[in-house]
C-alpha cells in the first residue's frame, strides 16, 4: 500500500499495490455482480448500492481509509500512476507520463 495523491479526488490516499488489489479484488467482482443482479431484477439504485458495502467495508479494513464512493475504489491503484514527480513529489498522472501535470517538471 502506498498513499498518493490522487488527481481525480484532489487528495492524498492510501492506494493498493497490484499484490494488494488482488486481495482485494474478489470482494470487488462479487459487489459489482450483486448490485448488477439486482438492479436486473428492478431494484432501486440505493438498494443495489447497498450490495457494494462490502468493497467499502473491505478497503477501511485494508487501507483505515473510509472511502464512500465505491466507483472511486477503481482508480485507487498504484499501478494506474507513475513515478513521483522528482520536483513536486505529486505521482505522474500516468506511467507514461513524459511531464508532471502538477509543476510542468518534465521527467
Ligand atoms: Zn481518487
Ligand atoms: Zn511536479
């Protein structure tokens, strides 16, 4: 686990390291396929959401980090960032990054 700045929610979290996120990952598939189930039988979106909880109950126990927006949990993976920029410290916003979206330092 590693705790970053994420550019999308404009704050610095802990994020999971593909290891971690494969822990992590079978709570995931299971949420996503219980809300979809549901919402195919014609249930309420709050009534499906509720069947992804257990991602989020999941990520604090991991992470001590309450995340609420289980569509956030995604995007909260080492993997997806680059290297810290070497001026800023903020990560690149991708690991191909050529430059560092946060100060124009370039890598
Ligand atoms: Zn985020
Ligand atoms: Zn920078």
């Amino acid at each position: 686990m590693k705790t970053l700045y994420c550019w999308r929610c404009k704050k610095t979290l802990p994020m999971l390291e593909k290891r971690e996120w494969k822990r992590f990952d079978s709570v995931y598939t299971a949420c996503i396929s219980a809300a979809k189930e549901l919402t195919g039988q014609g249930k309420s979106k709050a009534e499906a959401s509720a069947c992804l909880q257990p991602a989020l109950d999941k990520w604090f126990e991991m992470t001590d980090y309450r995340e609420t927006d289980f569509w956030n949990l995604w995007h909260h993976q080492v993997e997806q960032y680059g290297k810290p920029c070497s001026k800023c410290g903020k990560p690149l916003r991708t690991p191909e990054a050529s430059f560092c979206a946060a100060c124009g330092e370039k890598r």
